[in-house]
C-alpha cells in the first residue's frame, strides 16, 4: 500500500472500487479483492447509523464510507492503510470489550442475526487456542495481535487475493452551486468516453471524482439541465 497521504476516500457500489483521494488530487481506485481488502478495514468495522447516516462516536482516523446492503445497510470505514485499519480495530476491542469474554464479544461484534457466530467462536479457538472465557482485557500485546488476525481472517481479509487490483488515475472534483449556496442533489450527465452517465451531488452540493480520459479519447463534459429542460456543457 502506498504511503502517500489519503485525505478522503468514496466507494461505488456498481463497480465495488474504492476511490482514494490524495492531498495532491491524484485518486488510487482499489478494486477486486474483498471488501475489507478494498477498504484497508481488516476487521470490517462499521459505523453506528443516525437517521439513515453514519454517525461516528471513537473511531479515528478514516477517511470515507462503503455504504453497503448486506443484507441491512452497514457504512463501512475505509481507512488511509492497512495499519490505520489494525489500529483501530484494536482500539475498538480494548476500549469496547476489555472486560468481555472472547465469546461474549462475540455476540455484538458478529451476531448471529449476521454471522454464524458459534463457527466464528470456534474458528477464533482454533487459530489461538485461547478459552471462549478469557477476557479480551487479559490479552497481552501479542495474544491480542494473535485475536485480531484471527477476526481479520474470518472477516475476509485475505479472499480472493489473485483478483487485487490498484491503479492511480487522474481526476477532478466538482461542486454545484446557485450562486450563492451549494445545490444538493443536482443531477448532471457525465459525458466519457461515448457514453453518459448521470450522477447526483451530495448534500454539500459535490460530485463524485471525474476521470480524466485517457490520451485520444475525446474530452470529458458535464452537463447540467437549464431552466428551460435543455442541457448545457459546463467543462
């Protein structure tokens, strides 16, 4: 993983990439792979969800979302790297289940209205061979590093790693606005490549990143509806 700074990150749903924005505008797009792969989030930590948004109380240090229907709609951290994902995936085991038993933290971290949690249970045995009774706060700094691969590897890290793929593209952001304010929920069309696409802006009146196509393909435009029902080009 690069160690270029991430300052934002977005996650489209029909193509399942991650789109990593770097403080100097350039975008690595992350796809194949599972998703916590794609998400640098080893132990697929999500957000709690306040009138259908994410809400985060103590994690730190992400940089977007995967909103993802699974089959519930979960808000899915997407993290700089991986060791900001391990990190915090530490972080939330002490601060949240230090005085829980490994079976106990189990129930909310994969309950079984989601997971078959007595193999997820059993698996974890397995691979560290500690009891369903010890307390994740008994855990040294090695058995509690031998606890998270044992999650990260229940929680898919590791799948399908022959279908990774990363590539840096060049792109630009855009926002919406009347003048004076932005405009949320502007819908504009996308022009790439010989095809149109339609995208919305988000409450704060921003597009997704718009990639530049490559050399002797024809200038991307973005087109936006007038009042009178025509299309005008922007860019």
């Amino acid at each position: 993983m690069s160690k270029d700074n991430f300052i934002r990150a977005s996650y489209d749903n029909k193509t399942r990439a991650v789109q990593l924005e770097t403080d100097d505008g350039r975008f690595l797009v992350r796809t194949g792979g599972s998703l916590c792969w794609r998400t640098n989030n080893c132990g697929n930590l999500s957000s709690p969800v306040t009138n259908g948004q994410p809400s985060p109380k103590k994690t730190r240090n992400y940089v977007g979302f995967a909103q993802v229907q699974n089959p519930e709609t979960h808000f899915f951290f997407i993290f700089p790297s991986y060791e900001a994902g391990r990190e915090q995936l530490k972080a939330s085991l002490v601060r949240r289940h230090s005085e829980n038993s490994i079976a106990t933290m189990l129930q909310s971290y994969a309950p079984p209205n989601e997971n078959n949690t007595d193999n997820y249970l059993a698996v974890i045995k397995s691979k560290t061979g500690f009891a369903s009774s010890t307390k994740v706060g008994q855990l040294n700094a090695t058995q509690l590093d031998e606890l998270m691969d044992a999650i990260e590897e229940m929680e898919g890290y590791h799948n399908e790693k022959t279908s990774r793929k990363e590539s840096w593209i060049t792109a630009s952001r855009f926002s919406t606005s009347n003048g004076a304010a932005p405009v949320p929920g502007a819908q504009v069309h996308i022009e790439y490549a010989g095809k149109t696409y339609t995208q919305h802006a988000d409450a704060l009146g921003q597009l997704p990143p718009i990639v530049h196509p490559p050399k002797g393909v024809s200038p991307t435009k973005i087109k936006v509806i007038k009042p009178d029902g025509s299309w005008q080009t922007l860019v």
